[in-house]
C-alpha cells in the first residue's frame, strides 16, 4: 500500500512543477515583448530585442542555478535540440520565406546565393582548418580535422536578428538589406546540411570517404531538400486552385490546410534524412508566389497574420530559451585559449567568405550595381551568431567524446552571447560610421524595376568586354535569372494560379519584411 502511495506522488508533484515552469516561461515572454516594445519606442538601439530577450533568461537562469529550485522545475528550461528543431525553427524559416519582398531579393538573388552556399563553404572549411593548426601548434586545445570541420559548420550559421532590427528602423539601402536578410535564411540550411554531412564523414571514418564523395553527400542533401520543398509548394498552389476551397463556409478549412502543408514539408524532408530547412524554405517562398493567390481574401489576411504571429512568438521564445540553457548548462571554462581563438578565427573566416564572394559578384555585375566597399563592411560585421549554432553545438554535446563535445559547446556559447550583445548594441553605431543610414533605396535604379511578376531582371552592359572567359561565364549564368523570369510570367503563374492578373504580381512585390525580428532577425 504504502508502495503504491509513493508511486501515486511524483505526478501530481510533477503537474504542478510543470506549471510553475510554463508559468515562468510565459512571465518571460510578456517581460520580453514589453521591453522590447519600450525600446523600440525610446529608439535605444544599444540593447536590441533579441539582446533582450537573453539577458532576461540569462539573468533568470543565474538567478534558478543559485537558489534551491527544484530539479523537476529546472527540466522544463533544458534547451532540447529535438524542441527547437521539430517546433521552434519551422514557423520562422517558413515566414522568412513568405515574408520576402520579392523585388529587392530576386534582383540580388545570384549575390545572395553567392554569399550563402559558396561563403559559407569558405567560412566553415577557414574557421575548420584554423582551429586544426591552432591545436597543432599548442595555441589552443586540439581535436581532429573532422570535428574542427564540424565546428567551423556549425560556427558559420550567422543569425543577426539585432542587426536586420536596426536596419529597418534607422533605415538603409534595401539592397544591402536584401543581401543580409537573404544569407542569413539560406545560410541556416547550408550550415546545418555541412554540419550533418561532416557528421556522418566522422562517423564513418572508417569506411575512407574521399572529399569528392563529400561533396556529392552535401549536394545530395541540400538539392533533395529544396526539390521536396519545391514539390510539396506546387502541389499545395494545385490543391487550392482546384479544390474549390476559396468560399465562405469552407474558409475555416482552407485555413488550416494551408497551416499544414510547411509543417507537411518539413517533416517530410527530415523523414527521408534530408534537411527540413531547406525545405520549409523554399515551401515558403513557392506558397507566397502561387498558393496564396489561390486563397479567399479572408483566408489571405487570417494566414498572413497568423505565421507572422508565430515566428515572432518562436524567435522571442528561443532568445529566453538560449539565454536560460547557457545560465543553467555545466560548461567547460578550463581552455579560455579555444575560446578565444575561436573567436579571432571566425572573424578572419567571415572576411574570406565576404570579401571573396563580393569580388566575384562585382566581376559580373555593371558599374551601376556592383557591391560597394561599405556595404562589404556592413555584411562582415552583420556576421553575428544565434540560436542554430547554439542548437547545432549542443547537438555535438551527444556527438562527439566529452571533452570534445564540452568545448565546442562552451566555446559557442561564449561566441554567441559576445557577438548577440556587442555586435547587437553596437550595430546602429557601426551604420553610421559606415556611413549607410539613410541610404534610402537609390543604389537600384528605377529602370532596372521592370514589372516581371515581381522579379528585377539585372541590366547588363554587353560592350565592356573583359576578354576572361570565367567572368563571361558567369554573366550568362547571372542572365538566366531573366529567362527564368519571363518562363514564371508566362507559364508557371498561369498554371498554378486561378488569378493571372497585374494585381497579384503587384501585391506580391509590394509586400515588405515583416517587423518581426528575424526580417526585420534574425536577427533570430
């Protein structure tokens, strides 16, 4: 009997500390939001929302880690890797996906794509092989090439929430805007597709792949990913075109059917072990351009409303998340030297990955458009780190031995939280040093906006010949983006949308960022 009383206890002990624990997650969230608010409205740009967001739940996590809080309390705050991918991370990708402004973004999208796959191959393979000779020579704790890979993967997905915040609200040129809020949603994928793929190199060693084999595993990854999320996009565009869902009675429907499919994308992808980011991506950006004409007018407000609603809900929820796990979390303070290399290393990489992707994209671009030395300047220092390098390391907790696990993990810690806080509040400062504030949006000329279904097709000066044929090269690969243009304008709208009218296309490219962090970031 008295065994069975002792059984029937811990539950109820259990309900009721989960509900202290919600209780403090959701005081957490309101204490953010109206400070964020505050600031917001008193234009003090040193301590951005996201920086906000972690103080409180590092100043909340300290405040738990040194009083006698129960363990079972303490649980509901451990920063799960499995909670932030499967529910937080989905409905921001998705929404920076829906939310882009199609003008801005697909008139640099060559730029962008630059930055984001071949920048951030250069950031993690620079940062990689740094931390490799710095254990070599005794600069800093050793580990193998493989993990140091892994590290430099997981360090190189930049998140700058803070840093898109203040750029909206001081004002800057939208195409310098364009090309951070672009990297920093396609570069999450291609950080976590590197990080998976040096994951599984390491774990089998011993089967001897060679770098090519590598190479062919990632594209594999990163090309199924953005098919799934292609496919299952065009399907939903069919679905409400030809269901008949767009009428009164039937809008509760049509609602929830259109919530479903990103998250149908996502887990789709991650089922068949490819990335769901990349997929829920580019689900996002296809369910923007074709299903969401598809929809009734109400439908169109209800959906639009409610993932802006719940990405900022998530981001805000991460920031407080991350900060509480890093006050709560054991650490490995013992190799200061890692740490602070690491840093100094992710620094000289960021430079490598911008300052070589900016000189091959102004070799194809005119004079009028090509990236100048201040915005350069810009996009280096934007380069800071979030929640999917934390997610990513805490991952390598389980991944790799101890020792190795530990001082990635506290070393990433250290990076995000400096980078967060100081780069965060020092941004607007960094702006008008730079002198871009107020840029206004004048770098793209108008002539250049020609009405493409919401697309820019970039001009080309075809007389100055430079007489190197990689730079010609590249010019027709950059010039396919205006038959692509004109293939969506007159064969794939038509297809998936019932509406093929100059409104939807004018509405589709006028539609801004949202003010949410991550557009508005990350940016987070």
């Amino acid at each position: 009997m008295e065994l069975n009383v002792t059984a029937a206890a811990p539950p109820g002990k259990e309900q009721q500390a989960a509900g202290v624990g919600i209780l403090l997650q959701i005081s957490m969230l309101v204490l953010s939001f109206v400070l964020g608010h505050l600031l917001r409205r008193h234009k003090f740009y040193y301590l951005p929302e996201a920086s906000a967001s972690l103080l409180i739940g590092l100043i909340v996590g300290g405040l738990a880690n040194i009083s006698n809080t129960e363990t079972n309390i303490r649980t509901w705050f451990n920063f799960h890797e499995e909670f932030f991918f499967l529910f937080l991370l989905p409905p921001i990708i998705f929404q920076s996906g829906f939310s882009l402004a199609p003008k801005p973004f697909f008139s640099n999208f060559g730029a962008i794509v630059t930055f984001a796959i071949l920048g951030t191959f250069i950031a993690s393979v620079v940062t990689g092989v740094l931390v490799y000779l710095g254990g070599l020579t005794f600069l800093m704790y050793k580990l193998p090439l493989v993990e140091c890979l892994m590290f430099g993967a997981l360090i190189s997905a930049t998140d700058p929430v803070t840093v898109l915040s203040i750029f909206q609200e001081l004002g800057t040129d939208m195409n310098l805007y364009a090309l951070v809020f672009g990297e920093s949603v396609l570069n999450d994928a291609m950080a976590i597709s590197l990080y998976r793929t040096m994951s599984s190199v390491r774990s089998h060693a011993s089967s001897g792949q060679n770098f090519f084999l590598i190479i062919v595993q990632f594209l594999e990854t990163f090309v199924g990913s953005m098919s799934a999320g292609v496919g299952v996009g065009f399907i939903s565009a069919l679905l409400f075109k030809y269901a008949g869902l767009d009428i009164d009675n039937l809008q509760n429907l049509e609602c929830c059917l259109f919530v479903l499919f990103p998250y149908f994308s996502y887990m789709l992808a991650e089922g068949l072990g490819l990335s769901g980011i990349v997929s829920i991506l580019f689900t996002g950006i296809l369910m923007k351009h074709y299903t969401f004409s598809n929809l009734s007018e109400n439908s169109q407000r209800f959906v639009a409303a409610f993932f802006h609603l719940i990405s900022s809900l998530a981001e805000t929820f991460v920031f407080i998340y991350m900060g509480f796990d890093i006050a709560m979390e054991e650490h490995s303070w013992s190799h200061l030297g890692f740490i602070f290399f690491s840093i100094l290393f992710i620094v000289v990489a960021r430079a490598a990955n911008v300052f070589s992707c900016a000189y091959l994209v102004n070799l194809v671009r005119p004079a009028n458009r090509k990236i100048p030395v201040k915005h350069q300047k810009a996009l280096w220092y934007s380069g800071l780190r979030g929640a999917m390098a934390f997610a990513l390391a805490l991952q390598s907790v389980h991944e790799l031995p101890e020792g190795h696990g530990k001082t990635i993990f506290t070393a990433t810690t250290a990076i995000v939280v400096l980078t967060v806080l100081l780069i965060g509040g020092s941004t607007g400062t960094m702006l008008e040093a730079l002198e871009v504030v107020g840029d206004g949006h004048s770098s793209v000329p108008n002539e250049t906006y020609e009405d493409n279904n919401g697309y820019i097709a970039p001009t080309y000066e075809e007389g100055t010949s430079s007489g190197s044929r990689f730079k010609m090269k590249l010019k027709e690969f950059h010039k396919s983006t205006t038959s692509f243009s004109a293939l969506d304008k007159n064969y794939l709208t038509p297809f998936f949308t019932s509406q093929n009218d100059d409104d939807d296309a004018e509405d589709f490219a006028a539609d801004p960022p949202q003010n949410s962090r991550r557009e508005g970031l990350r940016g987070h």
